[in-house]
C-alpha cells in the first residue's frame, strides 16, 4: 500500500506552492517592486454607478441615482422581526434596507431613451446621482429623445426637473400611464394618502407644469414602437407600468416598483408596502410578473434592486421565488 500523505499533499503545503509560483512569475515579469504605502488616504466613494449591457442590438445603460436608507416600518404586512429575519437569511444587515435607485437608458441606435429619472434632492443626500452618471458616460440631457415612466414617485420623476421648476430633460418626449398621471395630481387622492405620500403629489403637479404639452399617455397595454411596449403592473399605484424591452431575439422586463426590496420580496411575495395604494392588486403584479419572468427564463431589471440590477426570478416550491443576480459581463 502507498503512503497517501506522499501522493496528497496537504493542504496548506499546496497554497504555499502555488502562492510562491504566483509570485516567482510575477516577479519574472517585473523588475520594479512597489511597496505598498500605508499613508495613502482612503477613497470613500465609489466609482460612477453606470453599467451597460447589449440586449440584441440595443445597449442598454443602469445609472444608479444612489440610495436611501428605508425603516421597516414602511411595510404594510411585514414585522420588524420578519424583516430582521429577511435580511439576515439574504445576508444583510438588520434594522432598515437600504435601497437602491436606478435608471435605465437604452441605446436603440436612433434613439436615446431614458426609463425613469431618479429622485433629485427629494430622497436625502445619498440620491441625485443621474445628472453627473449621464455626464460620465457623455451624455447630454439634451440628447435624451423620450422618457418613459414607471409611475409618478418622485423618486422616479423628480430627476426631470429642477427644484425651481426647470426642465432637466429639454427636448425628450414623456409617456407616463393615463391613470397614474390622474391619481397623483388629484387633490382628492391626496387628501386621503397615508401622510407619508401627501408631499408626492405636490411632486408630481409641479412635474406636470415643468412638461405642460410634452407630456403623452397611454392606457394599460401599449405599443410604443423601437420594440418597446407598456404592460400594466398595477397596485403599487393605480397605472404603475412596467416596459418589456424587445431587440434581436433578446427580452428585458423593466418592472418598476413591482419589487422594491429583493431580500423580503421575493421570499415573501405578498410583502406590501404602507404606500402601495391596492396591496391586493399590487401582490398579484408581483407575482404574475414574477411567474412570467421565471416561465419564459426571462431577463428583469427593477428601480430597486441592487445596483446594476439585471438578473432572473427562480420560482420555488413553497410558493416564494429568488432572485439570481446576473453574473457581471466584462464586455457589453
């Protein structure tokens, strides 16, 4: 019988040959060794939040807008405790969610067209990012040829003007759902909001005015040309939209809000948030969406899910779905 420890080297034997490989080689390759310096200051930011990825013959561009840092007591239907308990099975820390906000700019060739805005200065000081995240990738708001919307939060139309009422997009067409746009520039509905939301609908009056005569609706389905169509994903507000992107055989859903926290969403898919202005209907959005995403093997991006947001939906036995990011492309 052989003595295995010869043909098997240990484990810590085997680490310690091929680090020494590693460097032997990177040695061969340079004469020059810099020595790490630890007086060089820590950064403290990140890079620009800007991913692209080719769907077909588009690209397809995520602009993060930041974050804002969300108490659990923003759910309707969840406990604290459950929350904690989300967060700690998606490994995440306890107390709050932070939760990103994205964009979305899609490059057909011909057109530029920009999906959601981001929230400006209205989500605190972590959020606002899109205007220097469009100037980082040479994008001009000018250039920008139409705009379409998910649904009237400021978090998603604010980016669109300035606080002094001033259009931030000048020449971009808006295609925003009928029912949406109605609900938050109504003075009845916002009488009769939760109090957290009352402020949105000032938001989405003043962004009415800023756009008076470039804004178009549309009702619940809708073909909007360049492989673009509207699909209806309401209950989060009444004409939340979501935007099947469709170019070369390749398909992204952009799903808005249908999804706002990955990690208690999709294990719990009836989580609902104390804005949501129909809980039932938004939880049967969700997972109808969720099951098309999930049947058809789908790609799916949403305004918050973390940064840069693509991936797919796997449906589970017991009734939940998870969420599997994409693997980072090297190249678009």
């Amino acid at each position: 019988m052989s003595d295995s420890s010869q043909n098997h080297p240990n484990r810590r034997a085997f680490l310690s040959t091929a680090a020494t490989a590693v460097v032997g080689g990177a040695a061969a390759t340079s004469s020059l060794v810099v020595p790490a310096s630890a007086a060089t200051p820590l950064v403290g930011t990140q890079t620009p939040l800007v991913y692209r990825r080719k769907l077909g013959n588009y690209e397809i561009t995520v602009l993060g807008d930041g974050y804002v840092d969300l108490p659990h007591q923003i759910w309707a239907n969840v406990s604290p405790e459950q929350a904690d308990g989300y967060l700690a099975d998606a490994f995440q820390p306890a107390g709050s969610i932070r939760n990103g906000v994205n964009a979305y700019l899609i490059n057909t060739g011909d057109k530029l067209i920009l999906v959601d805005s981001g929230a400006r200065d209205l989500f605190g000081p972590n959020a606002g990012l899109l205007p220097s995240n469009l100037a980082s990738i040479g994008v001009q708001p000018e250039d920008i040829d139409q705009v379409l919307i998910t649904h009237v939060h400021p978090d998603h139309i604010a980016g669109l003007y300035t606080a002094e009422g001033s259009v931030t997009i000048p020449n971009g067409e808006i295609f925003v759902d009928e029912a949406d746009l109605d609900f938050w520039t109504s003075e009845a509905a916002q009488a009769q909001a939760v109090e957290i939301s009352k402020p949105w609908f000032d938001v989405a009056r003043q962004w009415k005015s800023a756009f008076n005569g470039r804004i178009t609706t549309f009702k619940g389905e809708k073909d909007l040309g360049d492989g673009i169509s509207a699909f209806p994903l309401p209950g989060h507000t009444p004409g939340h939209t979501g935007y099947r992107i469709e170019s070369a055989g390749e398909t992204l859903l952009i799903i808005g809000d249908a999804v706002i926290s990955a990690a208690i969403q999709f294990a719990n898919p009836d989580a609902s948030a104390i804005w949501d202005t129909n809980a039932e209907d938004g939880k049967k959005s969700r997972r109808t969406v969720f099951d098309v995403a999930a049947n058809e093997r789908t790609l799916v991006t949403a305004t918050h899910l973390p940064f840069p947001s693509f991936g797919y939906v796997d449906r589970r036995a017991d009734g939940s779905y998870a969420w599997v990011p994409e693997e980072w492309r090297y190249a678009t």
